[in-house]
C-alpha cells in the first residue's frame, strides 16, 4: 500500500501541511483533538516531543508519515 492510498494519510496530510513533517505542537494538537486520550488531560508538549524524539528515525525532529502511523498504531493498541 503506498501512502496516499493509506487510509491514515489524509488525516496526516492534513496536519502535517506543506512540509509533509509533523512537530511537536502540531503532534500534540493532533492528538489532542483526535480523542485517543479518552478522559485524560490534552496531551502536553513534553509528551509531544518525547513522542517524536522516541520514533525519530531521521534524526530530522519531527515525524514523517511512517513515523507518525508507527506512533498512531502504538497509541490505538
């Protein structure tokens, strides 16, 4: 399956923007308003980022589409 016909890729795509990366704050708006932390608090910036930094693959500091569907079927288990 290539990226664009992956079903997660329009949601990435649409929170990545133009650069096609996604950063700590537009990860912790994304996954805030995604719902997937049930009842807890808004994800914080620190989780955020340790998010990334922990699937970072290419040391670039954000995640790429990979990255972020490796993080997506983590967080969905």
């Amino acid at each position: 399956m290539t990226d664009a016909t992956d079903p997660l890729y329009g949601y990435f795509s649409a929170v990545a923007g133009a650069d096609g990366q996604i950063d700590a704050l537009e990860l912790q708006r994304c996954l805030t308003s995604s719902g997937i932390s049930g009842s807890y608090k808004p994800f914080s910036y620190e989780t955020s980022r340790l998010c990334i930094s922990l699937l970072d693959r290419d040391y670039s500091g954000t995640m790429g589409f990979d990255e972020f569907k490796e993080l997506w079927n983590v967080l969905n288990q």
